[in-house]
C-alpha cells in the first residue's frame, strides 16, 4: 500500500525573547492509503504543531525551517501543472506542501485534507450559522472556487449571510453531510447558530465541516478530549464508520492511549518534538520498546494496579534540550552514552513488525521500575457519616429582573441539582461520576454552600449547614474545602505561591496557637507554608514563583496545598486531574492518596474518567440530570451495574488494549434541558431498555426508536417539508391540513378513524418516507398501523392527535412514575430493578 502523506526530517521553531523554541525537531512519519495512524504524547510534545505545519498553518512567529511533506494526489498535481507551468513543488504526483504557495495549499486544504480542531465552541464561528460554515467549505472546492480578495467579492460573500440564502445544490449538499454525521433534522437546523447545538453536535458539525469535500486524508487533533465518555464513543464510532464508507486516511492526535488502542492501525509516540516510537498499535502496547512509551502505559490506572508509578519531572524546555536521547534527564534505565551524540532509530521485534525505537538500548528491565515510593495502598480506616445531604435541590432562576418574573421566566427554572441524597462517610472517597450537565459540580459547590440550596439539608458532623450564615459559616469552612478543576484559572496570576497559601491562613487566623518565643506571625506563617509545599511535593524555593511559571501539574498541587492550609476534614475534588497528562495524573492521583492517609481525609471526588474513579474510590455515585440514579461500592459497581445509564458509561470506557473485546452501548441523543426534564426515569429518553407496555408485543430495538419518534413528535421536530422534497414530482405534495387551534383538525373518533384512514391514503409516501428516517427495524402488525396513522397526522400537521395516537399505545412506566433509589445497600432508580414494571 503506497504513503498518502510522507513527512521527513520536519522541524518547526517558534522565535521567542528567550531563543527558539524547536517545538518540531526531525519528524519522520509516513500514513498509507485508508490507514489510521495515532500521534501520542504529553503536552508540549509537539504534536498538534506536528499537524498544522502538515496543513500549512503555522502562524508567526512560527516557521516551518527544514524538511518537506509531501502529499500524492495525481489529479491536483496535474491541475497545478496547468495552473503553475512546471512548479518546483510538484513532483509527478506528489505535492511538497511545505514548499507550496499559499494559493495552493487552500485548494488542498478542506478539499485533499481536512482537520478537525479540538475545541469546537472556539473553531466554529459564533456569528455564523452551522449550514454556512459548512457551505463555505463547498463553495471554495466544488462549487465556483474562490473568488480573488477584494472589497467588492467580499461584499458578495457577505450576501447569502445577510438573507439571499445559498445556492439551491450547495443547500441540499450541506443537508446531505449533516445528515451523513448524525444531525437530527439537518434541513431544519442549518439556521441553527453554534450555541444552539450540544458540546457533542458542535463536534458533529466541525466533522461535517471536515468531511464535506470528501478528503483523502482527514487530521483529528484531540477530536474527544472536551467530550463526555458517552459522547466520545459516538464521535469515535462516526469517524470509524465514515472512514469505512469514505476509504479515506486518518492521522488521530490524542494523549487518550485508551481510544489509540481502538481506533488506530499504527502508532507514533512523540516526545519534545521527537517521534521516539513508530509501530503497529498490537506491537507498540504489548512490546513498548523505549522507556517513554512504556512508563506512558504505566501511569494509566487500571483494574489491576493498585499504585500508579508516574513519570518524574517534566518535558523538557524546548529551548535549551539536553544533548543526546531527551527523555534522558527522566528515564530510569538512562546510561552514559544516552547523553551524548544523536540517537538513531533501531528496529525492535521481528523484521516483519516495522516496529522502531529511537533508543540505545535493546530492552530494559521493566521489573526495576516502580520499586521507588510505589508502594501499595494500606486500607484506610472508614467511619461513620460524615456529611449527609437529603432531597438537596439548586434550581437557578431564567428570570432578570421583576419583567422576566412578571412574564414568568422565573418558573422555567435550570433545575441543576434536583433532589439528591448523598452521605459521605469519614475517611472514604466517594465518587460523584456523570456527564457533563448533570449537576456534578453543582453539588458540590452546594454542599460547601458556595451556591446556597433551593431545598433540602445538608448535615456536616451532626451539624445543619443550612442554619449557619456569616461568621459561622466561614468558620465551618475551615472543615470544608474545594479542590478545583482548572488551577490556572482557580489560583490569582498576581499573587507568588506564598502569597496564595498565606491567605487562607489569615483568613481564619492561623496557625491556632500563637508563634513561638522569638518568632513572628509571619515567621510562623512563612514555616507553615514550607510544611504544605513539602506536604504536596513542591520546592520551598518555589514559594516565590507565580502561577504561570509552574507547570500544570505544579499549579494544580498548590490548589491542593491552599485545601490543606486550614487542616480539612472533608475535601471537595472537583475533577482536579481532568485538564492534566496521564503521567502527571498519575502524580497528583497518588498525591491524593497519599494525603488521605497522612491526614485522614475525607474526599467527595467530582470526576468524568471512570478508570480514575475506580483508582482511587471506595464509593461510587452515578448522577444523571440533577438526580443520583446508583450508589455502590466501587468494585461491585464495575462488576454488577444496574442502572441502563451506568452500564452504557462503563461500557465506553477506552481501554487501552488493542486485543480486548468490547461490547459498548452507544447511547442516543443529547442530556435533556434541565429546564423542561423529562417526566418519569429522566434517562428513557435515551435508555436502550426502555419498558414497553405490557400488551405490546415489540422487539426493544423498534421500541426505542418508536420512544425517539414520539419525543420528535411532542417537539414538532420533524421537518416534513424536507422530507416532501425528497420525493419524486409525482408524489404526494399536497399542503398540510391546519387545524384551526393548531393541533388536530377532528373531534370525534369516529371522524378521526375516518380521516386516519383517508390521510394513510393520501400522504402514503410521505408516510413510508418518515418510516424509513425513524427506524432501522421497522414495526409490524398493530404496532406499524399505529405508527402509521401517527405519521399521517405529522403529514396533515395535525401534531397533537399525532402524539396522542402514540401515547395511548405505547406509553411506558418509565414515563408515568418516577424510580426512587432506595435505601439497600446497592440501590438503583430504575423499574427495572424495582420490577415496577
């Protein structure tokens, strides 16, 4: 199979006050038609720069300053031939991208190769609508090219923004790629503006985006890594799928090993701005070869491990790197002759293997490894509760002002916490696991009462929290501190690290007891500061840095030192190693553990990577939209799920190894509104076990895709239009009937089974078409002749007799009562497990 893309001895620096910074040093790297290639490493490895120098997009002061990459694509090569006469940086049928002007590198970028950017609330522009975004893309490469700069062409694309609209087959075309990545009614949503769609659609669109012109070789950079472990499972079962379908080339950047050992034929391992290990993703994690590559592997958390041994140190300033093998300074097997000259490429494994390792050594003993402070975990004692919350509730107001309440905004409230009874037993870490939105965080800024409660208690030490204000108050905090997700945002940028953990200890006048003879309060304060820098690992002499001169794992071990300061008994973690490389997770994970048995604290550990849950909990708690839905020990909750919801998240868990068997439970559709939740089990809208009535016979597949049929239904969320449109000129194209208050046009039912059986007749294949869109198994007998005369009505737009033709026959227990958890030792809300079916 030849090379699509071919990179060779790339090297990209950044020119800065302090030097340059070699962010790209000597990347060689080749990716084969239809293969998927995984780029992996800690920040500052350098992989995204890796792929925007491929792309062409490296702004100052970043320059591209050695080597070449080269694409083949017979078709543009011959196109540019004509275009340029005989350029230089067209070779037969491959293209020198980094020797290309920039006219050509916007016919090959969106069209040859597209990328998907990691963050897509700040890639997809905010004043333009999603079917814009993706037009434009269309536009430039198949329909009428780009226009030269100028006021007057700029004028003209400004037009279909302001209301002409687009070209009629550039919109159909549009509709067909959002539909082709998973967008529900895409005809109706190409209005639609980025902020009206979820966190997991935006990342939908940026693939349309990517995919419209049909790219041989699509660059994901960290495509999931802002995602929920749900949503990441369906954006990575996209990409496999349109891969399959489209036969086109990926190279996927992450520093997520668990979705490598998924999705990826090969793997390259980066390390400060080197490719240290290239070979077949089975190889590379049953063989890793350089030490990197294998203490990488070794600070996942796992079932198996019970301590993590992290990497020591940092990635190296790219300035000024050590000579010889870079990872030198960190690895444990490092020799003399790994500190000096160039390191070469040495072939590992069996010929056939093409597994590489730039690395001096044949193997490393993987035995000696770990031995050093990796001890194993002791039991921690637990005690009784500590803190209980029950029937908490923190539901934000829409209102602003006396004219909003008048108009009744104030009862639309965000139902954020809705309902929660929660206890935190001393000594234990219990997890607080669900996806974004659900109220995690929520919950426990309530629990400090950071954010004062709707409703309910919430019992610290025998003591109503909701009783105490003002002073109080702030003294109970002594007991209840927060540990937050982002250091760099949590810590003040103008004050030292001594400044900072100072603060809390003026705050509540501490220490307790006064210095000692001869000695100030600042003395006193200033060894009290020592004590905690030392207690999370830190340098004293770091004590007079600021927060941007430490690394993000720094950063985030002051943000534990500060939770320290006052002495806690409860700590709140809200996903406190979330924004943090695997290596430095591991760091602070054992930090953590490390501290709870020094101290005898009390963790509420707010996450959303359940491998870390599992590490380091002895509980678990699931939420889902406002409402814990299972509470168990962690290992039986692994084990034995109960709840649907549960299941689907341990069941998308990346696992990093290529061999397993995975049996995943991709979920459907988005988290619900917390405004308008749904009644019943808030999960049945999306729950793959939905209860159906016990007198209909239905398979669970056809089930649940009738349950999404009734929902699109309820919101008028089917474009029937569209769908007319699709049809052939002969087909049924007649208005839809309007009733006159809006909803259905009958009154009795025995006009309404008449004008069933004449709509069935008139709008059939309007009807099979609105079939064929909603489900995959289709529903036979009663059941499809129900579906049908629910379809008719969406035809005449009579929505409401519609909804209620499906309401009375498939109407479900999980949306008539809602589940109550329980008081048993594992209890979980779902009728299911209830058996109140």
């Amino acid at each position: 199979m030849s090379d699509l893309l071919s990179i060779s001895g790339l090297r990209t620096q950044f020119a800065t006050e302090r030097g340059r910074v070699k962010a790209v040093d000597g990347v060689d790297l080749a990716i084969r038609e239809g293969e998927t290639v995984g780029l992996v490493g800690e920040s500052g490895s350098g992989k995204s720069v890796t792929a925007l120098s491929t792309m062409g997009l490296v702004d100052d002061p970043g320059e591209v300053v050695g080597g070449e990459v080269t694409l083949r694509a017979p078709g543009l090569a011959a196109e540019f031939r004509d275009r340029y006469g005989d350029p230089a940086f067209v070779d037969g049928d491959r293209i020198d991208l980094t020797a290309a002007p920039e006219e050509a590198l916007r016919s090959i970028r969106g069209g040859e190769m597209s990328m998907i950017f990691q963050d897509p609330m700040t890639s997809l522009n905010p004043a333009l609508t999603v079917g814009e975004q993706v037009a434009e893309s269309l536009r430039l490469h198949q329909y009428g090219g780009r226009r030269r700069d100028g006021w007057l062409n700029g004028v003209r694309e400004l037009l279909p923004k302001l209301g002409r609209g687009v070209d009629e087959e550039v919109l159909d075309r549009t509709v067909e790629v959002l539909s082709e990545v998973g967008i529900p009614e895409p005809a109706s949503r190409v209005e639609e503006y980025p902020h009206e769609f979820s966190g997991g659609m935006r990342q939908r669109v940026l693939i349309a985006i990517a995919l419209a012109c049909r790219p041989r070789l699509l660059i994901a950079d960290e495509p999931t890594t802002a995602l929920d472990v749900t949503i990441q499972a369906q954006i990575l079962d996209l990409i496999n799928e349109l891969q399959d379908e489209l036969g086109m080339s990926v190279l996927f950047i992450t520093h997520d090993l668990g979705v490598v050992a998924e999705t990826c034929d090969r793997v390259a391992v980066m390390y400060a701005g080197e490719i240290v290990e290239e070979g077949a993703v089975e190889e590379i994690f049953s063989n890793p070869s350089h030490p990197y590559t294998y203490t990488l592997l070794e600070s996942i958390p796992t079932e198996d491990r019970e301590r993590l041994t992290p990497i020591e140190g940092n990635v190296p300033d790219l300035v000024d790197m050590p000579p010889g093998c870079h990872f030198a300074p960190r690895c444990p097997w490092a020799k003399p002759e790994c500190r000096e000259g160039e390191i070469p490429f040495r072939q590992h494994g069996p010929a056939s293997a093409n597994h590489r390792a730039k690395c001096v050594l044949d193997s490393f003993d993987a035995s000696e490894y770990g031995d050093d402070g990796a001890l194993g975990i002791g039991e921690h004692e637990i005690g009784g509760p500590l803190l209980e919350a029950s029937g908490l509730k923190k539901h934000f107001s829409r209102a602003d002002g006396l004219l909003d309440e008048w108009l009744g905004f104030d009862d639309e409230s965000v139902k954020a916490v809705d309902g929660v009874d929660l206890t935190v037993y001393e000594g234990e870490t219990l997890g607080l696991v669900g996806e974004s939105g659900c109220g995690k965080s929520t919950t426990g800024r309530t629990l400090l009462r950071l954010l004062d409660p709707t409703a309910g208690r919430v019992v610290f030490a025998g003591e109503d929290l909701a009783d105490l204000s003002g002073a109080a108050l702030r003294e109970k905090r002594r007991d209840l501190q927060m540990i937050f997700q982002d250091p760099m945002s949590s810590l003040d940028p103008r004050m030292t690290v001594e400044a900072i953990l100072v603060e809390p200890l003026k705050i509540h006048d501490l220490p307790a007891e006064g210095p000692p003879a001869g000695t100030s309060r600042r003395e006193q304060r200033r060894e009290r500061v020592t004590e905690l820098l030392e207690a999370v690992g830190l340098d004293p002499n770091q004590r007079d840095r600021y927060p941007h001169e430490l690394s993000g794992g720094q950063r985030q071990r002051v943000g534990i030192a500060r939770a320290l300061a006052v002495d806690p008994d409860l700590i709140v973690c809200d996903e406190p190693v979330s924004a943090l490389d695997v290596s430095v997770q591991a760091q602070i994970l054992n930090l953590l553990e490390d501290l709870q048995e020094e101290f005898g604290l009390t963790y509420l550990f707010i996450a959303h990577d359940l491998s870390v849950v599992r590490h380091i909990c002895d509980r678990v708690a699931v939420m889902y939209l406002g409402e814990i839905v299972e509470v168990a020990d962690t290992e039986e909750l692994f084990d034995a799920p109960k709840h649907p919801y549960t299941r689907a998240l341990l069941s998308a868990i990346p696992e990093p190894d290529p061999t397993a068997d995975r049996d995943r439970v991709i979920l459907r559709g988005d988290v619900p509104s917390p405004i308008d939740p749904p009644s019943g089990c808030r999960f049945r809208t999306r729950c793959p076990r939905v209860i159906p009535p016990a007198d209909v016979d239905v398979d669970q597949p056809t089930y649940r895709e009738i349950m999404t049929l009734r929902e699109r239904v309820e919101e008028r969320a089917i474009d029937v239009e569209a769908v007319r449109e699709t049809l052939p000129a002969d087909a049924d194209r007649a208005e839809p009937a309007t009733a006159t208050d809006g909803g259905t046009a009958s009154t009795s039912s025995t006009d309404r089974d008449r004008r069933s059986a004449i709509r069935r007749d008139d709008s059939a294949p309007v009807v099979a078409a609105l079939r064929e869109r909603f489900f995959e198994t289709p529903p036979t007998g009663e059941n499809r002749a129900v579906v049908d005369d629910a379809l008719a009505s969406v035809a005449a737009g009579e929505w409401d007799a519609a909804a209620e033709t499906l309401r009375g026959r498939f109407e479900s227990v999980c949306e008539r009562a809602r589940p109550e958890l329980g008081d048993d030792a594992h209890p979980a809300a779902c009728h299911l497990v209830d058996g109140d079916d």
